[in-house]
C-alpha cells in the first residue's frame, strides 16, 4: 500500500540485485584467498588452470557451508535475521578490536603478538557467546522482576569468570 505494484517491484528487483552484488563479491573473495594465500603458498608450482579450478571449487563449498549454515542461523536468532547479524558482529568485532588497540597503544606489540592477541580475546569471547544465550534465554517476568539489581551483578560475575578464564 506504501509504493504502486510498478515501483514495489522495481525497489525488490534493486534489492535482489544488490543482494546477489554482495554474494559475488564474497564469494569472488574467499576464492581469491583461499587460492593465492592459502592453496598457492602450500603448492607454488601449480599451474594457473588448476587454481582457476581450486577457486571454483572453494566458492562452491563455501556456498555449500553457507546454506548448511541457514538452519543453524535460524534456530539461534531470537529477533530475527537483524538480531542475528547483530549478535553475531557483537562477539566477532571485540577481538579484532582488541588487536588492533593493542597493536596502536602498546610498543611491544608485535607480528608474532597479534595472532596470540586475537585468540587470546577470541577465547574470552566465546567463552561470553553460551552465557549471553543462557541470559537471552530467560523468560520475560524474571527478567522485569530483576530489572538491575541481580540480573546485573549476574552479569558482572560472568565477565569477571570470563577474564579469570581468559587469564589461565
């Protein structure tokens, strides 16, 4: 009721095409860096043609993985496809971030440091990713019922457990 039917389809028809620009682009991607970074340091002597056909092979398994991933996807976003990616980017960003403040604040950070770095703040966060889905979890009246007091020492107690464990 918003647009006329001639424009409705015109706004999905740019959607849809904006969608499968992004696709290609991944998926141009991870073959790219799989192929050259991955695939061409472990055997250098290959030959272009058989990269060419690694390349297509890993965009097929990756398209593979990300529809096996779909019902993963669903089952664990609450909110919906929104939600999710923001969840998901929520536990992903930290790390990286982590990295990278280090690396700008801290002279002794390094290029052997980074890695460590990353999988240091990685583990911590995985670590966060069950204990926030136990928190989401809960039903709407415990919730309301605890409004700051338990609910956040809760929370306080399970980052300080995180930082314990990501200290050992």
């Amino acid at each position: 009721t918003l647009l006329p039917v001639g424009f409705r389809g015109l706004v999905v028809a740019g959607m849809i095409a904006a969608l499968m620009s992004s696709l290609a682009s991944l998926f141009n991607s991870v073959s790219t860096l799989f192929t050259v970074d991955v695939y061409q340091k472990l055997k250098p002597d290959t030959p272009q043609k058989k990269l060419v056909v690694i390349g297509r092979t890993t965009t097929v398994v990756m398209t593979a993985l990300g529809l096996l991933w779909l019902p993963i996807m669903k089952a664990i976003s609450g909110g919906g496809l929104y939600q999710y990616i923001q969840s998901v980017q929520a536990f992903l960003a930290p790390p990286i971030v982590a990295v990278f403040l280090t690396g700008l604040l801290w002279k002794r950070m390094n290029l052997r440091g980074a890695p460590c770095a990353r999988l240091r703040a990685s583990r911590r966060t995985q670590l966060q990713l069950p204990l926030a889905r136990v928190q989401e979890g809960e039903p709407r009246e415990l919730e309301l019922g605890r409004r700051r007091g338990v609910h956040l020492r809760r929370r306080l107690r399970d980052r300080r457990l995180c930082v314990l464990l990501d200290m050992a």
